[in-house]
C-alpha cells in the first residue's frame, strides 16, 4: 500500500516516534482534495494518521507552522515530521458531525487562538486565497483572462464583477506588518474536525502568513448567513463586539471571496453559454450540502455550479447598501495604507 520508495523512511520515522519498525493495521484516508497518500496506521493499538506529501515544493513552512498550531491545540499533535522525507505522523481525531448552529461561535474562537500565534516569517510558494489578487502582477492578469475568455458570464456581467473588484483593491490596504499565521483552505469543510469536544484544523500544506479576514471570510460562508450569526462570528472572534471598521473590512473580504471563486470556477463549469450562469443556485443550500458532505467538486458540472453560487451571491450583495458603506468606511479608515 505504502510505494516501495518511501517504505524505508516510514519504518525509520515509526522507529523514532515510537520505538517500533512496522505498523499493526494500515487503511487509506479518503476524501479531501490532495495529492499526498493518507493512511490511517494503528501503532500499539492506538490509531495515527500518516501522510505521505508528493508536492515538491519544500514543506518546511508546512511542517513548522503545523507543528506552531499543533502545539497551540488547534491541530492534532505532531509525533513525527520528517521534512527531508516529506511525511509526518499525528494523532488520528475521530470526527462526529459537527452541528452548523454551533460552528458559528466555536470555528472563530479557533481562527483567534490560531492567529494569536506568531506569524511563520516562512516565504510563500504560492497564495490560493483570494487575497491572491491584490498582488498585482502577471499571475493576477492570467487569472482574470482565463476568466473572461470562456464566456462564462456575459461582456457586461463579467465588468461588474472585475469593477467591483478594482474598487475593492483601491481601498483596502495592504497591512503587510500585520499579517497572522493562516491556514488559507478552510472554503471547504474537509479540513475542519470535530470530535465531540473540540474542533482541529488539518491540513496545513497551504499555510502561510497572511490577511487575517482571509481565513475568517473563507470560513463564514460556511455557518454565516444573517446579521445576526455575522454579530456572533465577528464578536467570538474578535472577544467583542465588532466595530464599523471591522464588519466593513469583513464584507469587503467576503466579497473579494466571491470574486475569487467565481473567477476561478466559473470557467471551470462553462458550457460557453453565458446563459447559463443565470440558473439560480441557492448559496445558503450550496454551502449546507457542502458542509454536510453532499457536495464534491468532482467534476465540470459541480465546479460551474460552486462558481455560479458564488457570482450570483456577489450580485446580491453588490446591490445592497452595505456594498458602498463598507467601501466608504475602510476608505476613510487608511491614510498611506496604515488604519487610523
């Protein structure tokens, strides 16, 4: 089960975490969106999880900011990891459903432990969150053309959300100094686990420091839906009621999240019919078959569905009042990209 070329490492890291050369029951963990080989190992009669990581880039800022939340109690504890051999051992957390009504107050206090940590100063390989496109640059430019060119949404429809996104990138500051170690995938719930006590953050390959309302944007799509669970959420995080600032800069995030996946899924699920895209998808319904597991992004139809969700909840938004308010208010909040 385990490839002939990293069975030798696996038995020295089984040597060195627990004295032992070989497991006593191995079973592959599905589900989640990874390239790596995840197992689930008994040692001793207790249950681990190995992984096997097959990216090639260096996972040292994976394995020291893993270890950082580990320490914390936000990630299961780390018994081995190996860089040089690409793979680690934690503790294996057995997951029970995790009631949505709850998540809305327990996922913020574990996003405020976890960016109460001290940032990793770690370089990044590459920003899978939408804080992505507020780094002008080429990478930026390719992104948005893919976007346009499939004609997944309408010349007029796409400008208005490339225009709504220029005036969320001309007034939202860049606040590199303050950056907080971040776990970066949490749009999706494979990566949350609950055991009936406690909520762990897993997988860490994406990690890196970066805006704090990236993670708490991502996250709120899946347990946010009103004024009122927005009031709860931004008020666990924070340890107080939030104030103008804080909730305008959040809804600027959370519309630079929709921004981001409809201009990265939406070509994805495009039948070159911009028509399509007008075919209603109920966000709140989405984000619950998402969290309960009914939702996968396995293939062309499921994506156009994740991006359409996302473009047509933008659209809402972009028409509320909120929309320039929030604008208006971080705007008046930065001078030279400092808050004041």
């Amino acid at each position: 089960m385990i490839p002939d070329d990293k069975l030798q490492a696996v038995t020295r890291c089984l040597q060195e975490a627990f004295g032992v050369s070989s497991y006593e029951d191995i079973s592959p963990l599905r589900g989640g969106h990874t390239s790596s080989l995840v197992y689930r190992i008994v040692v001793r009669g207790t249950p681990y999880v190995l992984k096997l990581i097959l990216r090639t880039e260096d996972p040292t800022r994976h394995f020291t900011c893993m270890k950082a939340a580990a320490a914390a109690g936000i990630a299961p504890r780390v018994h081995y990891a190996g860089i040089e051999e690409r793979l680690f051992i934690t503790d294996f957390v057995a997951a029970r459903p995790f009631p949505v009504d709850e998540a809305v107050a327990r996922l913020p206090r574990v996003l405020r432990a976890l960016h109460a940590l001290p940032p990793s100063r770690l370089p990044c390989h590459f920003n899978t969150t939408c804080t992505f496109m507020l780094t002008p640059g080429s990478m930026v430019d390719g992104f948005v053309r893919k976007f346009q060119e499939p004609n997944a949404l309408t010349k007029a429809d796409a400008e208005e959300v490339l225009a709504a996104f220029a005036r969320i990138a001309a007034v939202y500051p860049s606040d590199e100094d303050q950056r907080v170690l971040s776990h970066n995938d949490l749009f999706k719930p494979d990566n949350i686990l609950f055991d009936g006590e406690r909520v762990w953050l897993i997988d860490w390959e994406a990690t890196f420091d970066n805006d704090r309302y990236a993670d708490l944007a991502a996250m709120a799509n899946l347990c946010v839906f009103s004024d009122a669970e927005e009031d709860v959420y931004l008020t666990e995080y924070f340890g107080q009621p939030p104030d103008e600032y804080q909730r305008a800069r959040f809804f600027l995030v959370r519309q630079l999240v929709h921004i981001f996946y409809s201009v990265a899924f939406l070509p994805m699920g495009s039948t070159g019919d911009p028509a399509d895209a007008r075919r209603p998808v109920d966000f709140r319904d989405l984000q619950r078959r998402l969290w309960a597991g009914e939702f996968d992004f396995v293939d062309k139809e499921t994506r156009g569905e994740y991006g359409r969700a996302h473009w047509q909840q933008l659209v809402r938004n972009l028409h509320e009042p909120r929309w320039p308010e929030a604008l208006r208010t971080v705007a008046r909040g930065q001078v030279g990209g400092v808050r004041v």
